[in-house]
C-alpha cells in the first residue's frame, strides 16, 4: 500500500467526520450559546473524552500496536488471534469497573475537576447528571479505539477513521429533533454522546469479522504478550496524561473565570483540532504500524527515511493551517457559530483563544509523528520523561498567562507547551541515533516559507473587515470563507509548484 494513498483515504475520512463535528458545534451553539448549561455539558463531556485519549487511543494504542505488529510479523495469525482475544477480553472487564465507578463518584470527579462549579449549586448538580450519563462513553469508545487498532494494522484505514461521524451524526439529531422532550434541553447532548459510543462500536464489529479478527472471551493474566502489553501500558499512561493533564487543569482555571470561558476554550479548541486530526492524528495511524514492522525487521534505514517522510508532510500541510487559522480567524468563528445565542462577544473571546491555539498546532502535530518513532520500539519511557518536563512548564505558562491573557492565556501556555514537547522529542530521537534527516531539508524549508508568505498576503488582502463578517448573512458568510480557503490553498500549492514540488516526491510504499 503506498502510505500517501493510505494518508489521503485517513484524512478524507477525517474530513467527514471534522465537517460533520463543525456542523454539530454550529447546532450547540446556535441552540445553546455559551453559558451555564454549555459550561456543565462541556465538563461533562470533556471527562470520559479525557479518559479515552488516556487509555483508550493514549496508553492502550501505543503499547498494543507494536506488540500486535510484533506478533503478526514474526509468530503467525493463530497467536497473533490468541492475543486478540486476550487483550480483548481484560480491556473490556477493566472498561466495566472504570465505568460503574465513574458513574457513582461523579460528584467527586466534578467537584476536583470543575470546582468553581461548586459555588454554583444548579450548575454543580447539572453537570453531575451529564456525567452520570457520558461517563459509559469510555467503554464503547475504547473498544473501539481497540478495534481500530487492529485494523490499522491490517492496513483497513477507512472504517476507523470514518467511525467518529457517527457521534457527530448523533449530536445533530439529537439536538435538532429530540431536545424539546428532554428537561433542561441541553441534556439531549449526553445521551447523545451515549448513543453515539454505541452507534460506534457496533460499526466496526462486522469489519473485525471480514478479516477473522472478532475477538472471543478469553481470560489469561499469564498471556506473555498481553503482560508486555500492560508493562508498557503503565509509562505510557503516564506520557499521554501529561497532555490531558494540562487540558483538565486548564478546566479547573477557566472554572473560576467568567461564565463562557470553559466554552469558549472549546469552540477554539475544536478548529484547532481539525488540522490535528486530519494531518496530525491521520500521519500517526499511518506511521505506527509500519514502524512497527520495520522495527520487527530491524531495517532501520527505512525506519529513518519513514520517520522524515512524516515529517516533511507535517510542515507542508500544518504550517498552512497554523498560519491561516490566525489569519482567518475572525472569519472563521463568525462563520460557524455567530448565530442564535452565540454573540459578538462570544465570537471575539473565541477569537482570542484560537489565535493563542494556532501559535502551538505545528508542535502539536509534529509530537504526533515523533512519538511514535519511540513507541514503535515499544520505547516508552522517553517520551514519558519528556511528557512529564512539558507538564511542569506548561502550568508555569498558565501561572504566568492567565492573569494577563485570561482564556487565551491558558490556550496559548497550552500550545507553547507542545511546541516544546516535540522539539525535546526531536532531540532524543537524534541523540538515540533513531532519526537522521534526509538530504534537502535547507531548501526544502526555504521553498515552504516562501509558499507560506505568498499565502499569508493573498489571504490578508482578501479578507476584509472584520466587521463585515459580523454584518454579513450567513450564507454569505459562508461562500466568502468557502472562497479565501480556496483561494488560500490556490496560493500556497502554486507557490510550491512553482518552486518543483510535485505530489510524487512524497509518495512511499508501506512496510
């Protein structure tokens, strides 16, 4: 399989997934706005979604993969099934604790992860009931990202990346058809994340089947593979909870600003995360499995070629989106969510808090394709290390932004944080002997910058006033953003064609 078709075929089924996520965050906003009851669904929600990155696509994924890899590569499908079945069947009893648990200690988990709720009874109580009814999301959506897992390894791409729409698709309907029947309306959201998690899972059960990989009951603690698996489970949770760490203690701060502040950080953090998901998240499911086997075969030449491949794509595509997400982004959250309840104060607060994203989403990228040249060698404890450094001066930046910057102040310490994250990730790799940069990389950079400038004019000039995004209908609106993006990416990709880049030189086949 060439990795760029397989990039593409990921990414574009991210891209449905991110549209429909844009439509749903339109929907939330133009019935709700940004308040109280926005604030609870938003805490309700953020922590079975935290604990899904943790575990589930966190901890579990990277220290799953690489052993199944392993496995299929060197000791054949029948043990290979046998540790499915194995790791199956312990992920889900753990999965059923974890979430009888949650679900009886939700006022804790609120009062510790949003206590300046606390000074506010019915918002307290509020979100403890949307918790109560999220929280079994952490059980579909792990078995999922289990699921996917083994798919990716088989080089099945399309299905895991396209099952999120199905979350986003429960969110629309939801909140457009079945809100009035519920008291307050906002709760039709936490049973749509519910119904979601298990429209999700039973989507990728039959696709298990078509490769002879459903896993069936079966409990062993003394598996070799499953134990490795939990050795380096530990490390890694530790690694991937430094970056949700500072997502929730950013939680915590913006729970003791002004009411909308929790919303407005999730408005931006959710454009922010399209490039993440369709570059970042996309090139770390396509990279993983073939590192791993390149790995098994100790090829490390490919390894190393396969690791500046990756990054090469990062800069071509993420500097763009950094860029034009600063640029555009007025436009932007007028654009998808100035309407209804959702204000121009809204729309500017928003807009501050992106801008400070979009200074941290080319680390945040390049960290999802460093990190797995360790996991891929089931190295766990490097990036764990550097994970931990990020935690500590990510909330010395909190400390130091947030009584200046307020909102945007905890965004911008949470950007800066993963900027450092992948440069310490960068250094290791080469101190380690694991990455060496191809030839070209000099030019290379210049050639992207110069794209990168051209873009940057045109989108300037193009615009307009802020104010006319504000004025404009919505549809209007909407073709003009339609059009700079167009015109934007016009710019940039005949910038770089100019200067000898052609869509070929990046192509590579999997291991």
């Amino acid at each position: 399989m060439d990795l760029l078709k397989a990039l593409a075929t990921v990414s574009s089924m991210t891209l449905v997934s991110r549209v429909l996520g844009f439509v749903r965050d339109v929907v939330i906003a133009r019935l709700f706005g940004a308040g109280v009851a926005t604030d609870a669904f938003f805490v309700a929600f953020r922590i079975p979604n935290l604990l899904r990155r943790l575990f589930a696509e966190g901890a579990f994924s990277q220290a799953f993969v690489p052993v199944l890899s392993e496995y299929r590569t060197r000791q054949g499908d029948s043990a290979t099934r046998q540790l499915v079945d194995r790791s199956a069947t312990l992920l889900a009893l753990a999965l059923l604790a974890a979430t009888a648990l949650g679900v009886i200690a939700a006022p804790v988990i609120i009062y510790v992860s949003a206590p300046g709720f606390a000074a506010e009874p019915a918002k307290f109580d509020l979100t403890v009931a949307m918790l109560r009814i999220t929280f079994p999301y952490i059980l579909f959506i792990s078995l999922v990202s289990f699921a996917g897992g083994i798919l990716n390894t088989w080089s099945r791409f399309a299905i895991p990346a396209l099952t999120p729409a199905l979350l986003n698709l429960s969110f629309i309907f939801g909140a457009l058809f079945f809100a009035p029947y519920f008291d307050p309306p906002i709760m039709v959201l936490a049973w749509a994340v519910f119904a979601g998690g298990v429209l999700q899972l039973a989507l990728q059960l039959p696709a298990l089947a078509r490769i002879g990989m459903l896993p069936r009951p079966k409990l062993s603690f003394s598996d070799p593979g499953v134990r490795r698996i939990l050795v380096l489970m530990a490390p890694a949770a530790l690694g991937v909870s430094a970056g949700q760490v500072s997502l929730l203690i950013n939680t915590i701060f913006a729970s003791f600003l002004e009411n909308g502040s929790v919303s407005w950080l999730y408005y931006a953090d959710r454009l922010m995360e399209f490039p993440t998901a369709l570059l970042g998240v996309a090139l770390g499911t396509v990279l993983l499995p073939s590192l791993s086997k390149y790995h098994s075969a100790a090829d490390e030449g490919e390894y190393s070629r396969l690791l500046d491949w990756g990054l090469r794509l990062t800069f071509v595509f993420a500097a763009p989106a950094a860029v034009a997400l600063a640029l555009l982004s007025a436009p932007l959250v007028t654009t998808l969510f100035h309407y209804g309840q959702f204000g121009e104060r809204d729309v500017w607060m928003t807009r501050q808090a992106l801008i400070a994203y979009s200074a941290g989403l080319l680390g945040l990228i390049l960290v999802k394709v460093l990190a797995p040249g360790f996991y891929a060698r089931q190295n766990i404890r490097t990036p764990v290390r550097i994970a931990i450094v990020t935690l500590i001066a990510t909330q010395l930046m909190n400390a130091a932004l947030i009584v200046p910057l307020k909102h945007a102040g905890l965004a911008l310490a949470i950007g800066l944080g993963a900027c450092l994250n992948a440069g310490l990730l960068y250094r290791k790799l080469r101190e380690h002997g694991i990455y060496s940069p191809q030839p070209g990389w000099g030019r290379f950079a210049l050639k992207v910058a110069a794209a990168l400038a051209a873009m940057a004019v045109v989108l300037w000039l193009a615009m307009g006033p802020q104010g006319w995004w504000l004025a404009a209908p919505g549809a209007t609106r909407a073709a003009a953003i339609t059009g700079l993006v167009l015109l934007g990416g016009a710019a940039y990709f005949a910038c770089l064609g100019l200067l000898g880049f052609r869509p070929g030189d990046f192509s590579r086949r999997a291991a």
